[in-house]
C-alpha cells in the first residue's frame, strides 16, 4: 500500500477528496440520475415497499441504499453498474413475493410467522421469549392502543412483519392492570377508580 502523507487542516482533501472540484457537479448530475432511477424502481415494485415493510423488502430496501451510493460518488465507477444492481434487486424482490404468494412454506421460511403473545388476558410467556420481547415492551403497545388492563384483550398477534393485531374482549372485569409502576398519580387514581 501507497504511503500518503495527510496534511491536518486541509479543507480540500476533508470536503472535496482527491477529485477535482468540478467532480461536484458532476456528483449532482449523477445522484439526480440515480435518485430518479430508484424512485421508478420502488414505484414499480408496488405499494408495499411505502408502507410496513415485510424482511424481504427491508433488505431489499438496505441493498437498495447500498447500491446507489456507488454510482453516485465514486468518480471512477460508471451508472452502468448502479442501474444493474438495480435491476436485479428489482427482479429479486419481484421472485421473493412470487415465490412466497406461490408457496406458503417459503413465505414462512423468509418472513416468519405471527405469534400469539396473549391469549384471554394472559400473556404467554414462552412466545414472548422467541419474539424477545419484553413485558414492559409489550405494556407499552398496549397503552399506546388505550388499553390498560390485560383482561381488556382477547388476543394479541406479533405478526411477521413487526405490527401488532388486538382483538379486545367482550369481558367487562378489568384485572391485571398494566400502568407503569413509576407513575405514582396514575397509580393512585388506578386504585381510586377501581381500575
């Protein structure tokens, strides 16, 4: 390897790098290609990719990012190769969906299952323990859904993409309350109401 002397200070080097400074211009002309470029390939590759993210499409997404750094600031490396790997992240996320609408054993093995983490106000621990979650993590998505009682739900689904499913129950009885503990005033009024 080439021994480089770095000068400390040099605001060129730091900001610009070893290019010319007119490579600027050309660093913009080559992101608003790419940018565009990826825009039309999300578009194309439907809805979802905007929305709640399966694993497949995250990882697309992640390789997506990846991808389009190159063509964009590498001086001596062509769009060429970015609108390839484009391409091909394109057809590859477009062969996993086919894949997993066509087959459900690969939907599972790519994107999970749903778990249940509680079932007719009790939680199942042995679920929350593969799904790593946390009670308090758990507590905390349910207080966001208003709900502040365990009895309230009927059913709780971690679903494979992340989300959450509740299906309230018809049980009028709150128990087990799900408050945080450091809330003293909440706590107080939990008792005075009875909750």
């Amino acid at each position: 390897m080439e021994h480089v002397e770095v000068e400390m200070w040099d605001w060129h080097r730091i900001w610009v790098g070893d290019v010319p400074t007119m490579f600027l211009v050309e660093v913009l002309i080559r992101s608003i290609i790419v940018f565009a470029t990826l825009l039309f390939t999300l578009r194309i590759m439907g809805k979802r990719m905007g929305g709640q993210l399966s694993l497949s499409e995250m990882a697309v997404m992640v390789t997506l990012g990846a991808l389009v750094a190159v063509p964009m600031q590498i001086y001596d490396r062509g769009l060429l190769m970015g609108f390839t790997a484009l391409i091909i992240a394109y057809f590859f996320q477009r062969g996993f969906n086919l894949m997993g609408v066509k087959y459900t054993w690969f939907e599972e093995l790519s994107q999970g299952k749903l778990s249940i983490l509680v079932k007719d106000g009790k939680i199942l621990e042995d679920a929350m323990l593969k799904s790593r979650i946390s009670k308090n993590q758990l507590f905390a998505l349910l207080r966001n859904e208003q709900i502040t009682h365990l009895s309230e739900v009927k059913r709780l689904y971690l679903e494979a993409s992340g989300t959450i499913s509740i299906y309230k129950s018809e049980n009028e009885e709150k128990k087990n309350h799900i408050l945080p503990m450091k809330d003293e005033k909440i706590q107080r009024e939990a008792k005075f109401n009875n909750l």
